[in-house]
C-alpha cells in the first residue's frame, strides 16, 4: 500500500496547549508521524510517496478565503503586535450569549473580521486553547491536506487499473489533523479539515482534471486557481473513527447529501456539544448525517457491533458510495492519555475495523482513503495503523502483543 507522508509536516510543533486549565506539552506531537511512519518503513509492505501539489482551489471549496488568509498571516501579525513568539492562541471567544444580548451579533463579528487586530481574529476563527499557530503551522497544515489530496489521486489512479474484487487503499499519513475544522474555524489540533476537502475534491473533479491540478512539486507560493461550480462526479461516504466527534467534518457537510457522513464517538467528551444521535442533518442533507455515540465503557466487542451495524447498514447500503474516506483516529485506544474507550484493549479490534470496511456491504469493493486523525498513544500507534491496514487488505492480523 502506498503511503503519502511529508516530512514537512513535522515542522508544526506548539510547545504547549492549555488543557483542564493548565499548560501541558502539546500532546499532537511530531513524534507522533514519525512512529507511525518509521513502523510501516520497517516493513517491505509499504511504499512512502512524498505528496504533490494541487494548489489553493480544492481547500477554497470548503474553508472560506477570509479564514485561509488568517491561518496564513496569523503568526507573523501576532508577534508584530506583541504576541508570544510560541505561538498564537485566543484568550476571549464571540459566545453567543453574549452577543445575542447586544443583538448586533453579526455586525461585531464583521468588524472583528475587518480589524486589524489578530487576538480578536485568534477568538473569532479559533475554538479552543489547543490549537496553537506557530511560524510553520501554515505550511505545514497546507501540506498535510496536499497528501491527503495525493492520496486521492494515486487511488482513482489504482482503482482505475485495478482488478475487481481487489481492495483499493491509500493511506495519507496527515499532520496536523483536521476534522475538528470547520468552513472558519480551527480548533482540536485541527486547521485544514483533510477528509472534508478530499472529499469535495472527490465531488468536484474527474480524474483527468485532477491531474491537469496537480504540480509535480509543493510549492510554497501556494498558488490560487479559480473556483467554479461542478457538476458531482462521485459519491463518497465518510467513516470517522476518531475518539473525538468530528464536528467540523459534520458542520461542513451538514445541509448536503453528498457526503453521507458516519462517525462513532465516545460521550460525553470533547468537544462536548455535538455528536448526538438527532443530529441528522437538516434540509437536502437529512439524514446524511449518523451519529453513533458510545459510552466511555465501551467494550472491544461492543463497538465492533456498532461499527458492523452502521457499515452493513440501510442507509450506508442505500447511499450506495463510489468512494470511502475514513477519518482514521486511533485514540479509541484505551491507553490513551487524552481519550480512548476503556475497555478496548485488543489490538485484534484494529484489525478487525479494517476487515469490516472491505467486507460490510456499505463499504466493500469500494475504494479507500485512509486519512490519519487523532491517536496519541505513541508507543503502539504503528501497531493500530498496520492492524487497520492488515485487516483491509486482507492480510493475516500481525500477532496480539
């Protein structure tokens, strides 16, 4: 299986993060890629591809041009007026009750928009106190979503040549994470959100205008092409497998029918107020939208179950999707310093997640993307993605450790 995986992304490392009310090491680490990477090199099953270059457009149709332009000139505007050169982090947020009781809302949020001021812009577009943007954050988070569009090439590339029947996989090996990130919004680690561009990408283009996009080399000029309306070229399904809701990912797709998003989550948890069950979606997205929340005490086999029933399940049959992108978290882990089920304790439950969306009828001879979230359990996070891999494949499970 080729891996896409850039170096590059490494470079974004916040010192600290403010969790529980108090400073701690920024648990989104480097450190995290580079077990997971240097694991799966130490196979001969895995090819490391670096990414390539498919410019501003794809990211443009789903994060507004007003939040992009922050991510990009946050930093340096931050230290000119005063900031810590750690990083930027907000320190007052736009809370809707607050503004509701001044009833102009809306207009202090344009000023904050047109305001020079980058500590009102760090409240305004950032939810959180995580999610720190230091002098290589940009570039980094633009070359994070540049392999996950990578990935999406080199598999309607795959799946284009390959047999029926044969699992078709890519897996992008993403740093820093994105489904936390709304249209104009950051937060949980999160900037670009990976899997909802790849999956508009998937939406927008065929494959020959992927590859008319592509630059053979990433660029940091970034370059903007233009972005027009398309026609859907493809049906993709999302299955985010992270701990934590993905209320990004869910926020962007929310009034749409394509995506169909899928995501299991435990409750309550971060980011506290989404993930429920009645959130469907609303208007031509209704019922496009399947929260499956699971208690804290979750066993291996019970999510198993839930995860079987959703795949192997009406609306994911129905939906009947070209592609599938998941979001794959593995801080489900019960080891887990920042989340994880309690009682999942199998690695065999990995492998068993990667069988089941090669073999449940929602999912199966499709292609799919593997788009790297959460996990920050570093001593076994190249064990769960080679499980999770192994078992989509259809290779024999690595054995229990």
């Amino acid at each position: 299986m080729e891996v896409i995986y850039s170096e590059e992304c490494l470079k974004h490392a916040p010192k600290y993060e403010i969790l529980s009310g108090s400073a701690k090491p920024y648990f989104e680490s480097p450190q995290r890629l580079t077990a997971i990477k240097n694991h799966l090199a130490s196979t001969d099953r895995y090819a490391i591809l670096p990414p390539a270059d498919y410019t501003l457009a794809p990211i443009l149709r789903v994060h507004t041009s007003e939040f992009v332009e922050y991510l990009q000139t946050a930093y340096n505007k931050w230290v000119e007026q005063g900031g810590d050169s750690q990083g930027v982090l907000p320190e007052c947020f736009p809370h809707p009750k607050l503004l509701a009781e001044l009833g102009g809302a809306k207009a202090w949020i344009e000023t904050a928009k047109r305001d020079g001021n980058v500590l009102a812009k760090a409240g305004l577009y950032c939810f959180d106190m995580s999610t720190t943007i230091t002098g290589d954050t940009w570039n980094a988070a633009y070359i994070s979503c540049q392999a996950a569009l990578t990935g999406v090439h080199r598999l309607l590339q795959l799946d284009a040549s390959s047999s029926a029947n044969k699992p078709v996989g890519v897996y992008a090996l993403c740093r820093p994470p994105g489904h936390h990130a709304g249209e104009d919004v950051c937060g949980g680690y999160c900037y670009i959100n990976n899997v909802a561009v790849s999956a508009q990408f998937l939406i927008d283009y065929e494959l020959e205008q992927v590859e008319s996009l592509r630059i053979k080399d990433v660029s940091l000029a970034h370059p903007v092409v233009e972005v027009e309306k398309r026609t859907p070229k493809r049906k993709v399904l999302i299955l985010d497998l992270d701990y934590h809701h993905g209320n990004g990912t869910q926020s962007i797709f929310y009034t749409k029918s394509n995506p169909l998003y899928i995501s299991l989550h435990g409750t309550p948890d971060y980011p506290w107020f989404t993930g429920a069950s009645h959130e469907r979606g609303s208007g031509e997205g209704e019922g496009y939208n399947i929260n499956i929340p699971l208690s804290k005490s979750t066993t291996d086999a019970e999510y198993l179950s839930a995860l079987h029933d959703v795949l192997d399940g009406e609306t994911a049959l129905a939906f009947n999707a070209d592609v599938v992108l998941v979001s794959l978290g593995l801080d489900t882990w019960h080891m887990d310093p920042i989340a994880g089920f309690q009682r999942l304790k199998s690695l065999e439950t990995y492998w068993r997640m990667g069988e089941m969306i090669r073999t449940c009828a929602g999912t199966k001879h499709r292609p799919v993307l593997f788009v790297q979230e959460g996990g920050y359990w570093i001593g076994q996070l190249g064990d769960m993605v080679e499980n999770v891999l192994d078992g989509f494949l259809g290779r024999e499970m690595r054995r229990e450790e």
